[in-house]
C-alpha cells in the first residue's frame, strides 16, 4: 500500500467530531514536538501534518491516513 503524503497548500478533508471538515495543509512534522496543544510522537518515516480549519481556522495535527484530497462541493 502507497503511503499518502502531503505538502504545504494541499486542501485535505478529515473527520472531526463526527462530521468531515477541510481545510490546508500547513506544514509536515517528522519529528517530536508539541503543536495544536498537544505533544505530537512523528519521524521521517512516520510523518504528521498540521493543518489549519478552513471553516473555523483553528489547528489540528493528523496522521496521514486520516486525511485525504478536498473535493470541493457546492456547499464549500
């Protein structure tokens, strides 16, 4: 299986409380650090991204298999 990967200005989508939001990629972690409130455990190997909310502007951290490609929809 192809691991998904991301870069900067990438539109993702990803749950969130049980609804889907979407919003950009703004950066890739690959190493420990702390980001959107919390500590986050990424390698080289086992990468993270941070992205920012487009509807709430807020941050969030996800691994990659739990974003995937924004679709834009009529209602975006």
């Amino acid at each position: 299986m192809t691991k998904r990967s991301y870069k900067p200005g990438d539109e993702v989508e990803w749950s969130s409380h049980g609804s889907r939001t979407h919003g950009e990629v703004v950066e890739e972690i690959t190493s420990e650090t702390h980001a959107a409130g919390r500590k986050v455990t990424a390698s080289e190997e086992e990468p993270q991204y941070r992205v920012r909310s487009a509807k709430s502007g807020r941050a969030a951290v996800h691994k990659p298999e739990a974003l995937r490609r924004h679709r834009p929809s009529s209602t975006d």
